[in-house]
C-alpha cells in the first residue's frame, strides 16, 4: 500500500467458467500473509471471502455490499453508527466450493460495522478503543490508490490496447508491463527514502519520464554520483494530496466516426487504392 507495488496478478478466460474476479482472487490467496489487511470494495464485502481470510489471519475492511441492508439498531453498540453484528452462514454452498470446504467454515461470524461519511464500512478490527471509527476511514480512503495503480499501468504505461496476437503472447506482454511499472515503483521508494519523504508524494509519470530520458542519453553507466542525481530528481516533484476525489465514469471526447478496421492494413490500403475510400 505505501509503495504501490503490485505483488501477484491472476489472469483468466474472457468469457465461461472462471472469469469472475472472485473466482480469480481465491487463486492468488497465497499472496496474503497473516497480519495483513484486505482493503477493497463493496464487490467483495461477502461472507465466504472474510471467513477464508479470517481463517488465514488476514484482517478485512470493505465498503457494505449494497444488497445488505444494515440496522444499527441491532448488534452491540460500539458508539454512533457502529456495532458489532453477527453473520450467519449461507445456507446455500456456492458451485465452486466442495462440500468439505463448506462444512469446515464457522457458523457465524462477528464483524463490525461503522458509517462513515456517506459509507458503510465492515471490518473485523472489532475493537473501537484499539482502531477508531476515524482510523477506519481514513484506512478505507486509501484505497482510490488502487485506481491511481490501475490509471498508472493502463493509461500511463499504456497497457489499455495490447498489440500481440495470441492469448499467450498476451499474457506475456501483460507480465511485461508488470515488470516495467514494478521497476518505476522502485526507484520511486527509493528517492522517497533518500529524500526522507512517503513514496506515495512521489509522481509515477514523473519518474516514468526521468527514467526513460535517463536511460535515452545513456546517463547510467556513470556510477553513484549519476544515480544519486536521479534519485534527488525524481524527489523534487511532489503530487497533490486530494483525499475524497471523485472522478465521473464518462468519456470527456466524443469518439471518432470512422468504422473499425476489421481487416489486415495491407488489404486495406489495396482496397482504397483499387476502389478508393468508402
């Protein structure tokens, strides 16, 4: 979370079976550790998920499932608009899980649900002494940076359109840009560490730019000094801390009107000559 490094990817079909982001989230569980925080949305606020990383020692704060209606009315009052509640076990056993899986998972579980702002948070950090109502939200708003990291690989590193031509290349062009936002990630913590500053203030374009001008002008061979100059370079320019963003899911420019290019460029440019543009 501090450094923005992405630490395990799990990838799927398009369409059928083992396509849901669930389903591709329980082949990455290794990836947890104990002592760690899942932090992410209302899609994955359900009881099978917080039991399994319960079950691993894996904290959970997710934003309420909005199919759940929440009462705090009931439960045990831990101060204004936070309880602690009880989750029983569904009685219906999903598709992807063996009856064995099923039986060995608690009959209920204990979690705690706090509003904050206009959210409802669910969390099994259970007690408000040891993490506050306050702590909990300004954990839960950390999490835009998961779209910052996605916006960074996407668009920034521009993986939006991958070029390759089979699955498996695809997959390995994927990786690529794994590897290649990791690296940036690097050498963003450390030109936060040697300027004393968190790595998240840093600007992942700016590194990105600094890095390829660096490596252009063939800058690197040039030892410590060369590389301490980057890392101070990379430090001086700081990003805005604008907590509570809110960005519209829209496209700002309307699109182009020319139809989709369907077949090999080649034989589209033979077709225009022969017959001229439609």
């Amino acid at each position: 979370m501090s450094t923005g490094a992405l630490l395990d990817a799990a990838m799927g079909p398009f369409t059928g079976k083992g396509t849901s982001e669930l389903g591709l989230l329980r082949q990455i569980a290794g990836a947890f550790s104990p002592g760690d925080v899942m932090l992410a949305d209302a899609f994955y606020c359900n009881y099978f998920l917080i039991a399994a990383l319960q079950r691993s020692g894996v904290d959970v704060l997710f934003s309420q499932n909005g199919a759940r209606i929440t009462d705090f009315r009931r439960g045990q009052r831990l101060g204004t608009r936070d309880h602690q509640v009880i989750w029983p076990k569904p009685k219906a056993r999903p598709d992807w899980m063996s009856a064995q899986e099923y039986a060995a998972l608690p009959e209920q579980l204990t979690l705690r649900e706090v509003k904050v702002g206009k959210k409802i948070l669910v969390t099994s950090f259970l007690s408000p002494r040891a993490v506050s109502k306050t702590a909990l939200g300004a954990l839960f708003r950390q999490r835009w940076h998961v779209e910052l990291d996605l916006r960074a690989i996407k668009t920034t590193l521009q993986m939006a359109d991958l070029s390759c031509n089979t699955p498996e290349m695809n997959e390995k062009e994927v990786w690529v840009h794994f590897l290649a936002y990791n690296l940036i990630r690097l050498l963003m913590a450390q030109a936060a560490q040697r300027a004393a500053v968190h790595p998240r203030t840093l600007s992942f374009k700016h590194t990105l730019q600094l890095w390829s001008e660096w490596t252009t002008r063939r800058l690197c061979p040039h030892g410590d000094a060369s590389t301490e100059l980057l890392f101070t370079l990379i430090g001086q320019l700081r990003v805005g801390n604008r907590p509570g963003r809110i960005e519209p899911r829209a496209r700002k420019r309307r699109p182009k009107s020319y139809p989709w290019l369907k077949i090999p460029r080649a034989q589209a440019r033979a077709e225009i000559a022969a017959y001229g543009h439609a």
